[in-house]
C-alpha cells in the first residue's frame, strides 16, 4: 500500500511563496505521474501541477509561469515552488499519484495541506 505525506503548506501574504513536498512510500511502479490537486471551498478538486517518472510536466494555465513542479526519484518525492501566489490559490492542496500497471493503474491521495493566501 502506497501512503503519501504531504508538507509546507501554510498561510502566506499575496505576492509570497510556499514550497510543497510529498514523499511516496510504498511499492510504486517505476511508470508514475505525481502531482498536485486543490479544491478551493465551494469548488471541485481540479489539477495544478503533473510530472511523470520520465519528467513529462503538465500545469494549469492559471499557475503557469508562477508555479514549479520537480520531482526526486530516488526519493520518490515531488515538489510544488509556488511564487507570486493570489488570493484565488487559496485551497486545499492534495498530493496525488498515479501508479502505471499493466492493466491496473491506481490513484493514491494525500490527506491534503491547506494554503491560504491573504490579500
């Protein structure tokens, strides 16, 4: 069973900067995406941030050019650099990943760290 422990969230002023982490443990194909999801109250979960196990990334137009994903693969952790942050990135963030099998792909959740920007 994969557990997935998330950190660096935190409250921050508009214009600041947050570092998420989240580190996989467990037995994870070495085919994976991991990455970032937040859901702002009232709103669904939607995706910010993905970087696959070869470094394929993909962003939400509404974080590109301020947000940054990376991933440590030895460690199996991934990273989300958040500058310039706006009221509006204000959510619950969730580490996710996505373990590639061979007819079986599985999703695994974190429990989430909130991130709270103030104007």
């Amino acid at each position: 069973q994969v557990q997935l422990v998330e950190s660096g969230g935190g409250l921050v002023q508009a214009g600041g900067s947050l570092r998420l982490s989240c580190a996989a443990s467990g037995s994870i194909s070495a085919i994976n995406f991991m990455g970032w999801f937040r859901q702002a109250p009232e709103k669904q979960r939607e995706l910010v941030a993905r970087i696959s196990s070869s470094d394929y990334i993909n962003y939400a137009d509404s974080v590109k050019g301020r947000f940054t994903i990376s991933r440590d693969n030895a460690k199996n952790t991934v990273y989300l650099q958040m500058n310039s942050l706006k009221p509006e990135d204000t959510a619950v963030y969730y580490c996710n990943l996505v373990d590639v099998r061979p007819g079986n792909t599985i999703n695994y959740w974190g429990k989430g760290t909130l991130v709270t920007v103030s104007s």
